[in-house]
C-alpha cells in the first residue's frame, strides 16, 4: 500500500484504490487526480459570489467545479458533488486550453479569470497549475475556493500560482474540526502561506451551538489579524442542508459576532442573510 501525501488524512492506498475524498486514486504508488479536466458545473458569476470582496469588485468570473472533497461536513452545501465521484456524478470533458479560451471570450462580459469551486478544488491541483499557467499567458486570474485542509509540501508550489483564494475557516476549535474531518493546524499554515504569495479571504459558515460563541469568534479573529488585520473575514449565516437540522444562525446575533470580530479585523461582512 501507499500513501497518499496531499491532505492531512493521508489514505493508505492499494493499487487502483481511490481515497476518502472520492477524487485521487492510487497508480504506481501515486495519487493521482480522477477529475482532471472533469467539469460538473459551470457558471459566469459576480467575485462576490465566492465571496471576495476585495478582489477585482464588481467583476465577474468562471467558475468551475468538479466533484470529491476531503472533508465531511455534515452541513454541506455543495454535497451533490463534494460528496460524489467519477461515477457518480455527470460531467463535461474540459482541457486546460478550452477552459482559458472560454474565460477570454466571457472577458467582454466583465470576465477576469476563472474559479475553482463548488467542490474541494484543491484536490485536483494538477489541473489548477496547468489552467493557471495558461491563464497567466493572456492575463486572466486564477482563483481558488477551498476548505484550505492541504499539506503544504504537497501543494505549496500549486498555492503560488493562484491570485486569489476564499478559504474557509470552519472555527477555531480542533475538536470542531475533528468531527468534520479536518485538522486546524494544517488550515492555519494553508492561510498562512496563501497570504505570502496571494490575496486571501476567509469565510466562517457560523454553526448555532456549534462555532458560534463570542470567545471563539474573538479568538478566530485575533489569530487572523495576527497574520493580517486586514484579512477580509466573512461570517456567513447557516442554512440546515445534507444531513444537519434546526434553525438557521440567528440574524442578530450573527451581526453581534461581527461586531466582536471587527474589534481585530478591518473588513469583516456578514453573508448569507
């Protein structure tokens, strides 16, 4: 068996075994991408979408997904894809070349680049570096949203490549982060290194009992501003999706979380309201 090096969960893999994320499966002792140029989604939307807010406003851009992740959580937004694989999900063939034609013809609509998204992107950082490197070719963006959950010995070299990345900051708490399958560790020295090379932008879905306390969110807030206090942090309201239930995050006392979180932070925006 071999192992799989690009996330922190570091699946022990036989030959032609795919890993927990549904997305890297074991060749000649290598993960290897099982989505690469493999499109499920695809859409012109605003950056604030993804959301970066201070990045190129008022823009646009093509955003890409694919399918796998390789965390759990049980709130997924996204779980049609993050939690399907090859041949569980439909999908469109798309070269590195045909992705970065159609991003330069939506240009006159507004387009800047193109956005991996929707699933767990970074799983399938071959084809992010290649999209990249012929982006940058005829001047367009790169822009990543991930879950930030990468070895950075894995995909240090990829994170150098992309101009702009939303990472989501799930809390602040290692046991929170166990039960969705991640480690905070590895997210922290993901934003850390984001933040040298690109800009960066930080969502936190605020989970009612879960993530939502004062104490967490100032604590979250002071780690961010010490890498940067000008870090945008966006606080996003949850909606009970997948297998979560009970209400959604209280307006007010979302708002109140802000509050707290721009005592640290310059830009703090609420979403999802």
């Amino acid at each position: 068996m071999s192992e799989c090096d690009l996330c922190p969960r570091h699946c022990r893999l036989s030959e032609g075994q795919v890993g927990f994320c549904g997305a890297r499966v074991m060749r000649s002792d290598a993960s290897r991408p099982l989505g690469y140029g493999k499109v499920t989604s695809l859409s012109l939307d605003p950056i604030e979408k993804k959301p970066l807010a201070k990045f190129h406003p008022g823009s646009m851009i093509l955003s890409s997904g694919s399918f796998g992740c390789n965390m759990s959580c049980y709130f997924c937004q996204n779980h049609g894809i993050s939690r399907a694989g090859v041949n569980d999900s439909r999908w469109q063939e798309h070269s590195p070349q045909a992705l970065c034609a159609l991003a330069l013809e939506l240009a006159p609509r507004g387009n800047i680049g193109l956005s991996f998204t929707y699933n767990e992107p970074m799983l399938n950082i071959e084809f992010i570096s290649d999209c990249a490197d012929k982006l940058r070719e005829v001047d367009l963006k790169t822009v990543v949203v991930t879950n930030g959950n990468f070895c950075l010995d894995a995909v240090g070299e990829v994170i150098k490549k992309v101009d702009a990345f939303n990472i989501d900051l799930k809390g602040f708490s290692k046991p929170w982060y166990r039960r969705l399958g991640g480690d905070l560790d590895t997210v922290k020295a993901f934003i850390q290194a984001a933040c040298e090379s690109s800009h960066v932008e930080i969502t936190t879905l605020v989970v009612p009992g879960q993530n939502d306390s004062v104490e967490e969110i100032d604590t979250l807030a002071r780690w961010l501003a010490s890498v940067g206090r000008d870090i945008p942090l966006h606080l996003s309201r949850y909606f009970p999706r997948y297998q979560a239930s009970g209400a959604p995050t209280d307006r007010k006392a979302l708002f109140r979380l802000a509050e707290v979180a721009k005592q640290r932070l310059d830009n703090v925006f609420v979403g999802n309201v």
